[in-house]
C-alpha cells in the first residue's frame, strides 16, 4: 500500500503593475493650459495625464475634469492644469501586485494610478481598463 501526499500548486507570482502598464506616458506640467492638455488627449485617446514637475510627478488630471473646466468660454485662455489637477496623486512602483492597484483606485475612487520609480519619475500608467483586462485574461 502506498500513501501519496499531494502537495498544492504554489500559487503563481502575482501579476504586478509592470504586467499590465502602459508605458510611453504623455505627461503635463501644472503650468500647461487646458486647451493644450485636451488636444493631447483628443490626438492621443488619452483619458488621464500625470501632472509632471521637475521630473516627479506630482499629481493627476483626467478628460473629465479638463472637459468640466473648459465647458466655460470665458475661463479657457486662463486655466491651467493646476486650477483641475487632483489635489492628492496615489502612485505605485512597479513591482506592486495588480491587486494591491485595483484597492488603491476603488478605495480613493480614481480610474487611474501613475506608476512610477524611487524618484517619483514616470514610467508607466495603470488604469481600471487595464486592471478588468487582466481579470479577464486571468491574469490575477
């Protein structure tokens, strides 16, 4: 008689934001008009900017909010990035689990977390799209 003991599968290496990130990210700078931030995101289908200065990001302005802002003529020569950028910007670096991401962006109600180095510099965008994909690859 033989006894066999079946040990479970290590779970795979949890998918990280690296994974699924975009990379190659149009940035903005607090100092950049509306006007000149909704053509990037109209040209580019871009949905989310990271608001960059001095090479750190420094926080997160989305179409909407752009959108919201320009609806008033009057304030579109005037407005800049920084009258519509989040006043708090969540980042993760990259080897952060996916999961962990998908807590941050319900938990603080954002659709989008800039991914970034030590130094706070860029490299990447994780979105809510890129999180849904990943789930339904199963990928997490």
């Amino acid at each position: 008689m033989t006894t066999e003991l079946i040990r479970p599968q290590a779970p795979p290496a949890a998918t990280s934001v690296a994974d699924v990130m975009a990379v190659g990210i149009v940035t903005v700078a607090p100092t950049d008009s509306l006007a000149s931030a909704w053509e990037l995101m109209a040209r580019g289908d871009i949905h989310h900017l990271p608001v960059v200065l001095n090479d750190r990001c420094l926080s997160i302005v989305d179409d909407r909010a752009v959108a919201a802002a320009l609806a008033n003529p009057l304030a579109r020569p005037r407005r800049r990035v920084a009258d519509v950028m989040s006043p708090r910007v969540h980042c993760v670096l990259p080897d952060t689990p996916l999961r962990r991401a998908a807590e941050i962006m319900c938990n603080e109600r954002v659709t989008a977390v800039p991914v970034v180095d030590e130094h706070l510099r860029i490299v990447g965008l994780v979105t809510d799209r890129d999180v849904v994909a990943a789930v339904a690859a199963g990928r997490t």
